[in-house]
C-alpha cells in the first residue's frame, strides 16, 4: 500500500489518528474545564503512566479542548536540572501581554506584569525589555521563596483573566522531574487558586511515582487532583486505534493479523503505531494479513531499539547499565530491590545508590514498596537483546582475572 498514505503516526506525542479507549479521561478533563471557567469548583487531573501509553497526546487533546473553551493556555515541559520560575516567566509574560490589550483587563494585566518582574529579579530569570515603563511591585511575589511567591503570582494572572471573562489552564508535561520545592510551590498555588474561586486551573502528566511525590509534598495534593491512571489500551480500543484509521483510507485488516499485532504490542498505544505503521508498508495491497504483520515486526522492533529504547540506554552510566540489565534478567518485573542486588552481587545499600538515580531519571519506579519495575514498557526484553550475555560486573572482573 502507498506509504504516503500510511495514516499511523509513532512519534513522541503525535497524535494517533484515532485516540481510542481515552474517553472519560477527556470527558472528565471536558467537565472539569467548564466548571472552572463558569467559576465552580473542579480537580485538575495528574495523568499517570508508564512512557509510550500517549500521555503527552491527551494532555495536549485536553490543551485543545481547554482553547476550545476559550481558555488561555500555558503549555510546558518539566527537563531534569531546569526550575519552575524559569519556565514560567516567558509563557506568563505572554499571557499578561495579551490580557493587557482588552480594556477592561489593562489595569489588572499590568499590574500582573509588574508582579512578574518582581518575580523573575526574585529567582534571577531573564525578563525581557518590551515592558517600557513597567515597575516591579515591591512586596509581591517577590520574597524568593517558591512557595510563598508563586500562589501570589498565579492569582494576579487569575484576576487579570477574569477581568476579561477568560480562564487560564497551565499543562504541565513530566512533572516528576519537577525538584520538591517546586512541586510543593504548585500544588500550594492549585490550593490557593481553588479558594478563591479562581479562574485557573492546571493539569499534568507524569511517571507513576508522581502521585507518591506530590504526596510526600503536600499531604492535601490527593484531594487537588484526580489521577487517572492511563495504560495499555484493552482488546478493543486496541482494534480500533489500528482498524479505524485503516479503514479510514479504504483497506482493511485480518481479523488474525490485528490479533498478532495487539498481541505483540501488548496494548501500548506507541508500540501500536509503530507496528501499525510498518504492517501497512509491508503490505502490498488490501487487506494487512498476519504474513504482513510477521514480516513488520522485526522492522517495528529494529525502530523501537534504535529509538525508543536506544535513547533511553544511552543515558545511563555503565553501573546503571548493570543495574538494569540485572532486573532483565530477573525478568518482566517487579522486582524485590534485595533480589536486584543479589543479581548483581553487591549490597543493598549499595544497589540502592543506584536505585536512586534511575528513579531520579524516570527510568524505574516502585510500584510498591521495596519493589522496582521499569517506567518503559518492554525494556526487559530490549536488554536482553542488545546486552546478550551479560554476567553481574563481579563475576565478568574474576573472569578477565583467570584469563
């Protein structure tokens, strides 16, 4: 079939052509942004799961609906080592600019401006020169004190907002890299904000260790917020995120082949796009077979090592590396920590250095206490293939020794 026609979309927070099995998360997301704006009390929703389950995609379906419904939107992406005054000054800026030009807003707008300044000479961050004869407002939002400072900046912008019959809706992407004091400063902010009976509301979506984070931080973070778990999708959401948009362009696929491919997949919304993808290329004609999807797969699992995969191993150091390819062979997981460190032949206390840091990278998490899984559905499997006998560093080292 013509590759140009491929309607299946495997990138990092593409849109798939059909966003199948998510509906009440966006419908309760849909609710929630209604009640906001008519100034009613509603959660924002922390979206949870493992990578590649597409929660980027729905939080930006919910930024879409949020400008549907005639919100301002503030849409960032929480990188490791980068704070949360430093991403918010620019987007804020913004919005305070174009609040600023509705006359009924200029006033309250300006003032937020000021604010602002305040704010970013407060945490050092860059503000730009186009604010000609705009003062900072000494006093306000401007302590240097996270937590302190950004629930006042948050409200000046909510008022502005309302001034001009708008609501605002901050989406945030990778929460879990947000340090503690920062994720403390926003849940305290949501707080604030929902008091008030405020226009402004935020959403995000993290690994699954998210909740426990904003738990740890603000003990009254669980009832700011839904956390809607967001997973592999079931049989049937499975078959129509594939057989819709095939149909869509007038092909079809065997009842045999979308059962192999779900199989293979496991449900994953990414994997789903990715074998998707490569079974339409690999078929000549209508329909896709299982001979089709067969020949796919070593193409589909070829792109996920030397992408999905492959980015994420590269990030770590070789005794990260060992800690992970000793919970592959352990198995799909979780894992005991204790069992992991008898894997590699060294402490617990040890192992749980290590630990540690690929929590603190997003590469494992606890689903429980003392155990460890992985935060990338399949990785197991992909260390095993691209780390075949592989023995704990310990054993390798007495190894080279009797050589």
């Amino acid at each position: 079939m013509d590759p140009a026609q491929n309607p299946f979309a495997p990138g990092a927070g593409t849109r798939p052509p059909e966003l199948a099995g998510r509906e009440k998360i966006v419908n309760d997301a849909l609710i929630a942004l209604r009640r906001v704006r008519a100034g009613r009390s509603a959660k924002g929703q922390i979206l949870l799961g493992l990578r590649g389950v597409g929660k980027t995609v729905l939080l930006n379906r919910i930024a879409e609906l949020a400008e549907d419904e005639g919100y301002l939107t503030l849409t960032l992406e929480a990188p490791e080592n980068r704070r949360l005054a430093e991403m918010l000054v620019p987007p804020l800026r913004a919005l305070l600019f174009k609040l600023s030009r509705a006359e009924r807003a200029r006033n309250l707008a300006n003032r937020g401006l000021a604010v602002l300044r305040g704010f970013a000479s407060a945490f050092e961050v860059k503000y730009g020169e186009l604010e000609v004869g705009i003062r900072s407002e000494a006093g306000t939002a401007d302590s240097g004190h996270l937590e302190a400072d950004l629930p006042e900046l948050f409200l000046t912008v909510a008022q502005a907002a309302k001034a001009d019959e708008k609501a605002v809706a901050l989406f945030i992407d990778e929460v879990q890299y947000l340090t503690p004091e920062d994720l403390s400063a926003l849940i305290v902010s949501a707080h604030r904000i929902g008091q008030r009976g405020l226009p402004f509301t935020v959403f995000g979506a993290g690994l699954p260790q998210l909740a426990a984070l904003a738990g740890e931080a603000k003990s009254y973070a669980e009832r700011l917020f839904d956390y809607p778990p967001v997973g592999p999708l079931d049989a049937d959401a499975a078959a129509r995120a594939i057989r819709e948009p095939v149909r869509d362009e007038g092909a079809e696929i065997e009842d045999r082949a979308l059962a192999d491919l779900i199989r293979k997949t496991e449900g994953y919304p990414y994997f789903l796009q990715e074998w998707g993808s490569h079974a339409w290329n690999a078929a000549p004609a209508s329909p896709i077979t299982a001979a089709h999807v067969r020949r796919a797969s070593d193409q589909a699992l070829a792109a996920l090592d030397n992408g999905f995969f492959r980015v994420r191993l590269d990030r770590l150091t070789p005794r990260e590396r060992n800690y992970v390819r000793a919970m592959a062979e352990l198995g799909t997981g979780p894992h005991r920590s204790g069992d992991i460190a008898n894997a590699l032949r060294m402490s617990v206390t040890t192992a749980g250095s290590l630990r540690n840091g690929l929590i603190r990278k997003g590469m494992i998490y606890s689903p429980a206490h003392g155990d460890t899984a992985f935060t990338v559905p399949m990785f197991d499997a992909f260390l095993r293939r691209t780390m075949p006998g592989w023995v704990p560093p310990s054993e390798a080292r007495n190894a080279g020794r009797k050589r």
